[in-house]
C-alpha cells in the first residue's frame, strides 16, 4: 500500500515497455529521449529481466539498463520479474502491467508491435493494450485509483508496418546509439568463453548498421536524417488540416 502511495509521486508523460532491456532503446530511444528534451518525464518498464539473452547474464543486462535509463534521461526505470522467453498473456501478467500504469499515470505509453520474430515481444503487445484499457475500469481493485492512458502507440521491432507517424529524431540519433551502445554484453563482449557467449544477430557488427539504416530510411519518408516510425490502431484527429500541413511545409523550406 504504501509502496504505491510513495511511488505515485513520480507521474510520467510517457512510458515504454519492453519485453526485454535494449528492446525499446534499439526501437524508439530517440523518441524518448527526445521527449525528455521537450521536458516530458519519462520511463521504460522491461516485463522480463532478460536472463535468458544468449549474451551476458541477468545482473550485467540490469546494470546495462540502468546505464542506458541514465542516457535516455528517464525518471524512472524497472524490470519486472516475468519470465524471458516464457511471457504469457495471463490474468496475472496483466494486473502486474496495470499496477504500473496506475502508479505512474502516463499519458501515453509505448508496446512492441503485435506482429514480432520473438513471441516475448507479441505477447507484450497484447499485454500492454489490455493492461491499459483495463487499467481503466473502477470496479478492477488493486487499491490505486483506476486510470488510462491516452493511448497506446507501437514501436517497430523486426517486422515493418506502414506508419501512422514518424517522429523526426536528427537531433538525437547520437544519443540514441550512446543508448543502445550501453549493452556492452550485447554488442562488445570479447570474453565469449566466461560466459558461455554465442556470435548474435545483435553481436554482428551490421546489425548496428541496420538500426541506423532503418532510421535513415523513416527518416527519408518525411524529409529529414532519422525517423522513427510508430502505429496506432485508431484514427488520428486532426483540427485544422490547413495549419497542420502549412506547419509541416513552411518547416521544409531551406
Ligand atoms: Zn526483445
């Protein structure tokens, strides 16, 4: 009880969650970092701690993340205790993701794309979009006050989607690579043998390049360096088209 009471302190305007550390940092950490640049707080809640990474252990990817959580400039940071590779879409697993949505309060809040080559990240979709429509409802007890964000916005993972937005990230590329450049056991490690470590996708020295080509892309589609696409299952309401797209185009101008 008096956990939530003091924890509710810290409200958030946005809050990502992954299924894994690094998920939302190699998605959209130029997002979130730049929100806390437009002065947003923010946080990133990963549901597993990880331990089933083939590189490094649950301990180092806790420190990873909370190095990373200190370059994204976040208010606030957690793992949950789901178990990696094993998430499931259950009674339980969504109070546990509406506890966190009612303590923190965020106005939006950001899930893995539904469609995704690691089932941990398809069933966080689910969990999430449920968790925060739930997490609505009075008569739901978990003695916090009943709450729901805004909306619910997707990141890509492995998987493409035709995007609702592109938020254009230039200004925070560099940082967002400090960002994912934390995972030193996913992307560094020479000492493969101490902990029994595999070559991954994510080890590959191309798979950094194709993070940073994917932003180039998103960010071709809308006239600057880098992008990052997000989706969103309902319409966006737009109040005046004209002042909309006048902004948008006097902002291309040279
Ligand atoms: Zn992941």
């Amino acid at each position: 009880m008096s956990r939530h009471k003091l924890e509710t302190e810290v409200k958030l305007d946005a809050l990502a969650f992954g299924a894994h550390a690094d998920d939302v940092e190699l998605a959209c950490s130029g997002t979130i970092i730049k929100l806390g640049a437009l002065g947003y707080k923010t946080g990133v809640i990963t549901l597993t701690r990880a331990e089933m990474a083939t590189r490094g252990s649950a301990k180092i990817r806790a420190q990873e993340f909370a190095q990373s959580a200190e370059i994204m400039g976040l208010a606030s940071h957690k793992m949950l205790d789901m178990p990696d590779g094993w998430i499931e879409v259950t009674r339980e697993n969504k109070l546990k993701i509406i506890e966190e949505i009612r303590i923190y309060q965020p106005r939006i809040v950001f899930a893995p794309y539904w469609v995704s080559r690691h089932p941990d990240h398809e069933k966080t979709s689910h969990l999430v979009r449920e968790a925060a429509y739930l997490s609505g409802l009075k008569k739901l007890k978990t003695g916090q006050e009943p709450y729901r964000p805004y909306r619910v916005i997707y990141y890509q993972t492995r998987f493409e989607f035709k995007p609702s937005f592109i938020v254009d990230i230039s200004d925070f590329h560099a940082q967002k690579m400090k960002s994912i450049l934390s995972y030193k056991s996913q992307f560094h490690h020479k000492d493969k043998t101490e902990l029994g470590e595999d070559e991954t996708l994510l080890s590959r020295p191309e798979f950094l390049d194709r993070i940073i080509t994917r932003d180039k892309q998103y960010g071709t589609y809308i006239g600057v360096k880098y992008g990052e696409p997000f989706l969103v299952q309902e319409a966006i309401k737009i109040h005046d088209p004209v002042d909309f797209f006048d902004a948008e185009y006097l902002e291309r101008i040279p």
